[in-house]
C-alpha cells in the first residue's frame, strides 16, 4: 500500500462523523454554501485554565473538501457563524487544513 492511500484510508475513518468529525456548513467569500466535515482540534481551556474559553477554535478541514480555504469565508456550526482568521498549517501534501475559526463579530477584515 503506497503512502498516499495509507493517508487517505486514515482521513476517511478521522472525518468519519461516527468517529471524530462533525458536519458544518462551508461557504467559501462569494460561493456557495455546502456540507464538510471537520474535526474540532481546540482543547479544553477549562481543564488547565480557570480562564473562559475564547471565542476561537482551531479545526481540521480535509484538502479535498476545501481547496483554498479563505480569510472571509465562513463556517456555520451549531447554526453559530464563524470566521476564518488564518490558515495556521497544512495542505495538498498532507491533505488537510489547520485553520483557526472566531465566532466573534469584532474581529477586522
């Protein structure tokens, strides 16, 4: 088995949503709306900090689902909008997007 389908048999069962993932609504600035998967990557600040947890996240999005991920595009999860910041990591060749998403209205563009 070569290693790109190695990567892609272990993505299918990471993204699977009756293992780790969970579906969202993706729309890309300008396009169209559609159903991806995702893998919530924040950890849980209330169990090392007595500080409320922010209003950013950071997710895993496969690259197959999500070619160019963009600084406007938007998330809707748990019908709650949420806001591309960066991309921290990721792409083709490891076939999935670090991306750090805010929930909070505030933020620049």
């Amino acid at each position: 088995m070569s290693f790109s389908t190695a990567l892609s048999n272990d993505l299918a069962t990471f993204f699977n949503t009756s293992e780790y993932a969970e579906s969202i609504t993706y729309t890309p600035s300008g396009g169209a709306a559609t159903t991806i998967t995702i893998i919530d990557d924040t950890q849980d600040a209330t169990l090392q900090d007595p500080e409320t947890p922010g209003d950013n996240k950071i997710i895993l999005v496969k690259y197959s689902d999500v070619n160019t991920p963009g600084y406007k595009d938007t998330i809707t999860w748990d019908s709650i909008t949420w806001y591309i910041i960066r991309n921290v990591s990721g792409g083709k060749t490891v076939g999935i997007w670090t991306l750090e998403i805010s929930r909070s209205a505030r933020r620049q563009f």
